[in-house]
C-alpha cells in the first residue's frame, strides 16, 4: 500500500484506504474517493495531480493525495 502522491502517470490502482479528519475523508468521498474504487493518475504538475475517478477527471493536491492510500 501507498500514497497517491507516489503512484506513476497511467497506472490505475485501487483505493484502500482514504485518511484523514473525517471532514476531509467526506470531502473526498464526495469526489467518488471511496474504498475498493479505481483511480488513474493522468497528470502530476508540482505535487499537484489529475486523477480519473468515477469516469470523471479530479484535480487534488498532494496534502489529500498522501491521505489516499492505494495498491
């Protein structure tokens, strides 16, 4: 298991884990961030990423990107 922030452009990996206070776990709940998803990293600019989730593209930060655990 790793962080978000770690994973490689283009690979899709499965969400594990989604950490954090629980006004932030919701947050990214909301943004399709949930347990047993997919997500593919698509771009990553200055720690920042573009993520597909849920067929739908999502810009985070690396703060929340470490807080999505992944394998």
């Amino acid at each position: 298991m790793m962080p978000l922030s770690m994973v490689k452009k283009g690979e899709a990996n499965i969400i594990r884990k989604v950490g954090g206070k629980e006004e932030t776990r919701r947050f990214l709940e909301n943004l399709g961030f949930v347990t047993g998803g997919k997500v593919t990293v698509i771009s990553e600019m200055g720690g920042n990423m573009i993520v597909n989730v849920k067929d739908s593209r999502v810009a985070i930060g690396k703060d929340m990107a470490n807080k999505i655990m992944v394998s």
